[in-house]
C-alpha cells in the first residue's frame, strides 16, 4: 500500500511540473518526481537504475537547471498557482485509481532475487557493447563544446557583463 | 492495465502536453522536456524488469546519458536567447514574427 502512495507522489511531482506557473516550482516538481521514479524503481528490484537516476539527476542536471536558471530566468515570477496543482493532481489520481484497478503481481515487488538484473545487463556495456561507450563518451565531449560555444556566442570575455 | 503503467503513461502524456501547449516562460518549456525523458526512462525500466526483457535495461541508461546531453544542449540555448532579449518570457521572443 505504501508503493501505491509513492507512485502518486510521483503523479503529484509530475502536474507540479505541468501545470505550474512559476518555473522554479517546476524545478522543484521534477525533483519531486526524480526521486519518487527512484523509490519505484527500488522497489521493483532495480536499486543501480535508482543510484544512477539519484545520482546523475539529482546530483548533475537539476544543478545544472538551477545554475543557469539562476543566470537567466525572471529574477520575480509570477504568484504560484498551487490550488489549482492540487486540484489537478486529485482528479489525476482518481482517474488513475479508480479506472485503472488491477494491481500489480505480488511477485514483481520486493522481490528478493531480482536485484543483480541491472548490473548484470550493465555489464555488457563495458564488454561487447564498447562502442556505445565509446559513442556515448564522444557525445558528451561534443555537447561540451557545444555548450560552452552557444551559450558565449560572440564574446571573448565572461559570460554576464552587468 | 495496472495502475503503475498508468501513473506512468500520465507522466509522458504531461510531459508532451507541457512541450506542446507552453504559456509562460522558455525554462519550464525545458523542464516538461526533462520530464517526458525521465519519463521515459522510467516506462523502459520498469516495462523490461516485469516482463524479464534484461536488454533494455542497458538501453534506458544510454537514453539517461543522451538526455543529460540534450538538457545541457537547450540550456545553453536558453542562455544565449536571455542574453541577447533580456527575458526568458516567450512572449517577448518575437523578432522573427510578421
């Protein structure tokens, strides 16, 4: 019963995300969801999926999104619309509880031989699947480079000259 | 259809409608993005663990390293359009407009 309470945090982190007016709720919403995707996950068995999502997410991109919102979303956005989430997010759940009624199998939760499945698999990443490595690593060299040449443009100096 | 695929298409269907039909600013344009490839990554994740398919597991890590490429990528884009208009409002970004 309580898995069922975390996945309707995460529906809950989700219409936060949506429908809020204010982008640093948003922010907040999708961290929300980030770390209830990861509850799920460890629930399901998957606790390497769930370190990497907490991990490279939490600890990487919502930290990239809060230093360049800081560098250049509205410093005074507009009046949360909390009430309205909320109420979103009920009708959501209800659609979701009472329309979708089979639970899943006992078996598939916090089941005790499950949790070598994603390492397993992860392995061949590093063993037959080394060119998707190394194609992987090549693409995040470029979108370095990209990065660092969209976001100075003509410059040759600091990025925020005020 | 359990309540768990459920929850979870709601998530990618939020997330396509908030890319879709955005009002205000530019950044949370970009933050329903990273919701639709969270979601995505959560759908294959939990779709391969229930029906024992162990190959994509593999996947949706490589699909977590590209979508971290992406956001940097819009990131940047969005700092270079606040820099040259000021705002990060779309309503504000008209320039090409007629």
């Amino acid at each position: 019963m309580v898995f069922y309470l975390f996945m309707l945090l995460l529906l809950l982190g989700s219409t936060l995300v949506f429908y809020s007016l204010s982008p640093y709720y948003a922010a907040l919403g999708l961290m929300i969801s980030s770390l209830f995707g990861c509850v799920v996950l460890t629930s399901l068995g998957l606790t390497f999926l769930a370190l990497l999502l907490l991990l490279i997410y939490m600890g990487g991109m919502l930290v990239v999104f809060v230093y360049s919102s800081a560098l250049s979303a509205d410093r005074y956005p507009m009046v949360s619309n909390l009430g309205e989430v909320v109420l979103l997010f009920l009708l959501l759940s209800f659609w979701v509880l009472f329309i979708f009624e089979d639970f899943l199998e006992s078996s598939t939760l916090f089941n005790l031989l499950s949790p070598l499945n994603d390492l397993s698999s992860l392995s061949v990443l590093y063993d037959y699947g080394g060119a998707y490595l190394l194609v992987g690593g090549l693409a995040l060299l470029v979108v370095l480079i990209v990065a660092l040449v969209v976001s100075y443009g003509s410059s040759l100096l600091a990025l925020r000259s005020l | 259809m359990n309540i768990l695929s459920a929850v979870l298409f709601s998530l990618f269907f939020l997330g396509i409608i908030g890319v879709v039909i955005n009002r205000l600013h530019l950044l949370s344009l970009l933050l329903c993005l990273e919701l639709l490839l969270v979601s995505l990554f959560l759908n294959i994740s939990t779709w391969s663990q229930i029906h024992d398919e162990l190959v994509y597991l593999n996947f949706s890590i490589l699909l977590l390293t590209f979508s971290a490429c992406e956001a940097s990528a819009g990131l940047a884009l969005m700092v270079s359009l606040s820099r040259s208009h000021n705002t990060d409002l779309l309503a504000n970004i008209n320039l090409l407009q007629t």
